[in-house]
C-alpha cells in the first residue's frame, strides 16, 4: 500500500513524504488512520489533495508542511513539543535528495536545552498575558450585561 500512495501523492511540488503516527511506529490497530507528511518545496503551494481519503478501505490523512516550517520546530517551543517526536519515528516513503532524512537527523540529535527553556517560558508567558487578558474582557462584558440587565428590570 505504501507504494500506491507515494505514486498516488509524490508528484512535482513535493520534496518528500513520510509515515508518522502509529503507522511509522508500528502501533497501528485496525481502525487507525494512516498520517502522511507531505513536505511540499519551497514556495509551493499545499499539496492539492491535503486532507482525508479513504484509500482501500483505510482513512489515509495527508498534510503539509515545508522545510522552512519542519526547521521552525527546532527553535520555536511550541511546534517543537507538537513535532519532534513524530519527525524522529518517522517512516520516509520517498526522499530523493534526502531533505527530509536531514530533517530527522536532527530531530533525533535534538535536545531540549536551556535556550529553548527560556523560548518556551516567553512563550507561555506572553500567552498567559493573552488569555488574562481576554478573561479580563469577558468579564468586564459580562459585568457590563448584568448592569443592563438588572437596570431594565429595575425600571
């Protein structure tokens, strides 16, 4: 099946495709979907039929990426909890110029260090401010609305 789906999705545009989830870590059960990275060349758009396909009776998932957005997991925190470990398990399907297999090197060569530690602390930092902040609104809004409410009840 792998073969039918490189000659399905590989097409020109596409740098390299990849198993990741259960499949490429071989914890597949019966109804598990199968995940294909598809990492796209630069200044390509998305593969054409990213999304979901049932493919011999199989759920078969195809998303994007680039290089430049794989190389963002190695220093932006947030991607880096969400991609790292299935870019390490991965399972290249096609790969000519070996892009994607430098990609996993480094996946697998990475480690969480101090630098990223502190990326990861002002993320989350600017993000708790985000969501203060929207909690703040709501409930000036919802303070706002009870106002009203219970002064047109009270006229």
């Amino acid at each position: 099946m792998f073969e039918a789906l490189t000659a399905r999705f590989f097409h020109p545009g596409v740098a390299a495709l990849a198993l990741v989830g259960s499949f490429a870590c071989g914890d597949a059960g019966p109804f598990s979907d199968m995940d294909l990275l598809c990492v796209m060349e630069n200044d390509v758009p998305p593969h054409p039929e990213a999304g979901s396909h049932l493919i011999e009776g199989r759920l078969v998932v195809l998303s994007t990426t680039t290089l430049p957005q794989l190389a963002a997991a190695f220093v932006q925190p947030e991607m880096a909890v969400q991609m790292i470990a299935g870019l390490r398990s991965a399972r290249i399907l096609i790969d000519p110029q070996g892009q994607f297999a430098a990609v996993q090197t480094q996946a697998r060569a990475f480690v969480w260090n101090a630098e990223m530690q502190a990326r990861a602390n002002t993320y989350a930092a600017s993000e708790m401010v985000g969501w203060i902040e929207e909690v703040h609104f709501d409930q000036e809004q919802f303070s706002i609305r009870v106002t009203r409410t219970f002064s047109v009840i009270g006229e």
